[in-house]
C-alpha cells in the first residue's frame, strides 16, 4: 500500500522569504501523480502543484515549485515571496495512475507567515 | 462555471443517529468522492462514485454508503453514528475519475455527541 509522509507538523516563514515543505511517500508503482493541496481556514482543498512522475522537469506555479527526486521518492515544495496569503495547511497526496479512485494524503504541515 | 458545494456546512448528530450529507459536484464533472478528515489529520478516502457507480472504497465499514444520482450530486449517509464519526466530511469531484484533477468542497463538520 502506498504511504505519503509529512514530517514538519509546523513551519513558519517571514514574509517575502523562501520556505520548504518536506514530503516523502512509498510506493512500488511507476506511475503515479503527486500533488500539494493547500487548505486555507475556509476548509476548501485548493490545488496548488501537480507532478506527474513520468515528468523529469519539477513542476513549477508562479512562486511554486517542487523538487521532485523520484529515486529518493521525495516531493518537497518551495513557496518562494512567501506572502500572508500563504498561511495555511498544505497537504501532500500521491494518486496511482493503477487505481485512480483515490487520493492517498499526508497528515499535513501547518504555515505560518509572520510579517 | 459553478464549483463543487456541499450542505449543511455544520451539523450536530446524537450518537447512534443517522445522518445524510449532500454534494452537487461541479459542472460538467462525473466522478465524486467523498474523504473524512479527522482534526489534525490529512483526509482519508471513503468512496468514490464515477457514473452512478461506486467505483472504489477505502477503510471505511459497510455503514457508510452512498449514493451519486443522475445530476451526478452525491449523498453520504452513515448509520449508527459512533463518537469517532466526528469529522470533517470532504467531497471532491472530477471528471472521469479525476485523471484531469479534483475540485474539492468546503466540507460538512459533523459532531457526534
């Protein structure tokens, strides 16, 4: 069974910072999909980033990007500017391109941006 | 376009009851799937409905069920309510079994007393 692992119950960074999520997963599939998901106190899930595994090139979206080490089986994500915007919980989920009912998540990182 | 909405927003259900929650997914999409989160954790997969079908399951027993109708909304109703029932309830739709993304709902908080 695949396993996604966060490790930073809580991050903070100064705005206009750089800050790094950490996320690792297990998995003996070769094609899968990673994904980071922000989930702001309004509850909703918004995505932020998407890697599709086949993919060498790290996904990036404006001041987001991963740094995707496939071997390793690491999906770290770099919020760069950060702004008070950012603050929220960022989950990280993998999908099997197998089974593709599901979203497997993580337990989460809590961001917290100081001005 | 109109995004995924679920109702009621919040509930309060004695344990043993039974409870009903809704989901109309967004437009255009025929897949929804449902994810309890308990406090402090990531989400967990209950089911996922494509076409009116249930079409994968996770962990969860038989006293959850659900139901996705031709509109492609979405019920989940769970039985016997139990104290650990107390969550927020998820739903995310898709199209075509969300090959292309999730759109996901503000949840339903349940509490179980």
């Amino acid at each position: 069974a695949q396993t996604v692992t966060q490790s930073q119950p809580e991050m903070s960074v100064q705005e206009a910072e750089t800050v790094t999520l950490s996320c690792t997963y297990d998995t003996s599939e070769s094609d899968y999909y990673l994904f980071w998901y922000k989930q702001p106190p309004s509850r909703q899930m918004i995505l932020v980033i998407r890697q599709e595994a086949y993919k060498q090139q790290n996904a990036t979206e404006n001041r987001f990007s991963v740094n995707f080490q496939k071997a390793a089986k690491s999906f770290s994500l770099k919020i760069s500017d950060s702004q008070l915007g950012d603050a929220a919980m960022y989950f990280c989920a993998y999908r099997s391109n197998y089974n593709t009912d599901k979203l497997i998540f993580g337990t989460g990182t809590r961001l917290q941006v100081f001005p | 376009e109109t995004g995924v909405t679920q109702s009621p927003t919040h509930l309060i259900k004695t344990r043993g009851q039974q409870v009903t929650l809704r989901c109309s997914s967004q437009s255009g999409h025929n897949t929804v799937s449902w994810y309890q989160q308990a406090l402090g954790q990531g989400p967990q997969f209950i089911f996922q409905y494509y076409r009116e079908e249930e079409n994968g399951r996770g962990n969860f027993p038989p006293r959850f069920s659900g139901l996705q109708f031709p509109n492609y909304s979405s019920e989940l109703n769970v039985n016997a309510l139990e104290l650990d029932d107390s969550a927020l309830y998820l739903c995310a739709s898709s199209l075509e079994e969300g090959l292309n993304g999730y759109t996901f709902g503000s949840g339903t908080r349940l509490t179980v007393v």
